[in-house]
C-alpha cells in the first residue's frame, strides 16, 4: 500500500501536516503514531504466538 506513494506524495503528505498541525505539534504526532505502531505490532506477535501455541498443543 505504502510502497506506491512515491517520492512527489511523500512530500505532500509532509506538507498537510506541517499545515494542519503546525511545526511545534508535529513531533508530538510522529511519537504518538510510533507509540501506536509499536503496540501494535507487538499485540499482532503476540496472537500470531499464541496461535502457533493452540496449534501445537491440538496436534499432541
């Protein structure tokens, strides 16, 4: 999904955000979105290891 944006979008994503939330919150946003990311990642590898937990112990 995100690998057709390109170079040109990129920038202008970069510009509407500068636009709408201004230079001084837009530290704040990129740490809150890297904050969400993580978690989420980190909730996705642990059902992806439980899953793999509940099929070895049905195959017993």
């Amino acid at each position: 999904m995100l690998s057709n944006i390109g170079v040109p979008g990129l920038i202008l994503i970069v510009i509407l955000a500068l636009i709408v939330f201004g230079p001084s919150k837009l530290p704040e946003v990129g740490r809150a979105f890297g904050t969400t990311l993580r978690e989420f990642k980190s909730s996705a590898k642990d059902l992806m290891s439980d899953d793999k937990e509940e099929k070895k112990e049905q195959s017993k």
